[in-house]
C-alpha cells in the first residue's frame, strides 16, 4: 500500500487548514484527511489538534474515531473529516466522513462515499461506516471542498497512480477550486500476500 496526500493553502495564507495523516497500526492502516472551518490559523489549529488525536487514539474503527476527535477538539473552531481504515489482508476497508470532505474508491467501478452533514469538534453523532471490498491497484481518494466535487481520473492520470504523492499534487494542479484551502489524499491499495 503507497499512501500520498497533498494540501494547499489558499492564496494569501500562511496557514493551511487542509491536513492529512496516516497511521499504520499493522493489521489496520488508518487515512486521515480532515479540513478545518474556515481557513487561516485557526483552521490550521483545529486540523492539527483533530490529527493529533488519529495519531494517538485507540480508536481503530474510523467512525469512532470520529467519535473521539470529536470530543477532543472542542475548544478549537472544528474541522470536517474522513478517515479510511483499511485491512490489507481481508482488502476491505471502511470510511466515515463528516462534513465536506469526499471519498471515493476507483476500481473496477467507481464507488463515492457519502458524508453525514455535521462539525467535528461540535457535537456530532456516531457516523454510519461504508464498508467496501477492494482490489490490489484500486486507488482510493479523499478531497476536501477546496477540490471540485466532480474530481475525475483520467487515463494519464492513472498512470500516475503507483506515485500516489504525484498523483494527488496533479489533482490539486486540475481540481483545486482556489476559493479555499485544499487538500487530496491518494492511496495505492495493494494487500499483504496470502
Ligand atoms: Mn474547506
């Protein structure tokens, strides 16, 4: 698994509120992308603390660690978020997102997860999981809302997808709205041998 994210403050800031991680935890890795209200420092404030907590947590199933952040980060302005747990032995994976940022998985077909409207940080309640089967070499991507909605690959792009890092600074280069800070994460699935 080759995992690659992007961001990008929007013009004139300093500060990106825009921030990704990645924990592997061996029999689970854990995706991260979270936005932060607003832009500015305090968006960039909030992004952190809500990584601070994926960083640390024992959480392992995405909608509770959704959970958690959320408790967590009360004082800052908040952030919408998706985090992606993904198993490469059993190649399934499952997503919660809340708020703006978007999910979807390019295999065999196309699959976009759907976020539950609400703030991290504010008082949310527990995200319904999607749990999906994958392949090796489908590419799962996350955006937040400074990236167009209709975020598309085509094929030059997907020939890009072993350089996930590539990939997702291309994306933002063709997607970005430039109205906010932005951000994309790419992952290269690839499970463990049997
Ligand atoms: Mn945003």
């Amino acid at each position: 698994m080759i995992v690659g994210g992007a961001t990008r403050a929007l013009r004139g800031e300093t500060w990106c509120g825009d921030a990704w991680a990645c924990r592997d935890l061996g029999a689970d890795v854990l995706v991260g992308l979270v936005d932060g209200l607003g832009h500015g420092r305090d968006a960039a404030l909030a992004a952190e603390a809500a990584l601070a907590v994926l960083a640390q947590a024992v959480e392992r199933a995405p909608e509770r660690l959704l959970m958690r952040i959320d408790g967590t980060i009360r004082t800052t302005r908040g952030v919408a978020a998706a985090v992606a747990g993904i198993d490469p032995v059993g190649r399934q994976l499952a997503v919660a997102s809340v708020g703006n940022v978007r999910v979807a998985l390019f295999g065999e077909r196309r699959v976009h997860v759907d976020a539950m409207p609400g703030i991290v940080g504010a008082g949310i309640r527990l995200p319904r999981p999607i749990v999906l089967d994958w392949a090796d070499r489908d590419l799962l991507v996350l955006w937040t809302d400074g990236v167009d909605a209709r975020l598309d690959l085509d094929r030059a792009m997907l020939r890009l997808k072993h350089e996930p890092e590539a990939l997702a600074r291309r994306l933002l280069d063709d997607f970005a709205t430039g109205t906010d800070d932005a951000g994309v994460v790419c992952v290269l699935l690839e499970g463990a041998p049997p």
